[in-house]
C-alpha cells in the first residue's frame, strides 16, 4: 500500500497512513493535526502530544522515522507553514474551535485531494480565489474526498 502511495504520488495519503499507525489516533484527531503539532525550529519532532477530540485526554506518540520523512516531504513538496490555523477569540472558545487556512503558495505537481472525515465537527469554507464558492462539511457519516486541484487558498471556521 505505502509503495502505491510512493508510485502514484500520494504524499498527503501517506503520511495520514504512517501517523495513523505511529499514533492510532482516530480519524477526526489525525486530520486535525496541524503542522506546528509536529514540527519544531523546522524538524519534526520524534515524539507529538495532542489532545483528542472525544475524550478531551492529552496523548503522547512516537513519529518513526520513515513518518517523518515522509511528513517532510509532504511539507516541503505542499508548502505548508506552521501558522496555517489560529485560536479563537476567548469569548469564541466555548464555540469555535479554531480558525483555519489552507492555501498553496505555489501550483501543486498534482490535485491536491483533501479528505473529509465523517466527525461531530461543523466547518465553514470560504474560497477566497472564486468568492461564488464556499462548503459546509461536518456531521456526516461517509468520508468525503475534495479536489481543490492545483491552486487553491481556502480560510475557514472549525465549531465544536
């Protein structure tokens, strides 16, 4: 499956697989992982703690070393930042979890697929490069598969 992944450039697959197995966090808390969760001055860090949707519990994983290679590459390869998401306001947090953006900085080789998972969570999409478009995801029971194609730059609200 992971040589698949490699051959058919599924970078952003591979990685969910890797930290999935290196964590066994749920689906919801895999995808919510952030870049700053994981990387540090640049490295990614050999060990991660998050705090899990569900049971609201702290908890601690090792990132193998193929993970983060493979993190790498997906980081460098989609340009991805460490600030890609904000917290809210105090009088928010009862409400919002977080405020979040997602955007390429440069045209992709490829599509860039991004996953929905089925979770408790509403967010808000707001495309800013087509302001006719904007998503509502959440509360539903099947995955759902998003091609933002090659260029995109999406800001968004995740509720509780």
């Amino acid at each position: 499956m992971r040589a698949r992944m490699q051959q058919e450039h599924r970078t952003r697959d591979l990685v969910l697989l890797n930290l999935g197995i290196d964590s066994k966090l749920r689906g919801c808390d895999l995808v919510a992982l952030r870049v700053r969760d994981i990387q540090h001055s640049g490295q990614i860090a050999p060990r991660a703690i998050i705090t899990q949707h569900k049971t609201g519990r702290p908890v601690q994983f090792k990132i193998t070393p193929p993970t983060r290679a493979s993190v790498e590459t997906w980081i460098r390869e989609a340009r991805l930042t460490s600030d890609d998401e904000r917290p809210p306001p105090q009088d928010l947090a009862d409400v919002v979890h977080v405020f979040w953006e997602l955007r390429t900085l440069a045209p992709l080789p490829v599509d860039f697929l991004h996953h929905a998972v089925p979770d408790a969570c509403v967010n808000l999409l707001f495309n800013q490069i087509d302001l006719q478009v904007a998503g509502v995801t959440g509360l539903h029971t099947v995955a759902t598969t998003l091609n933002l194609g090659t260029v995109f730059h999406y800001v968004g609200v995740d509720w509780h």
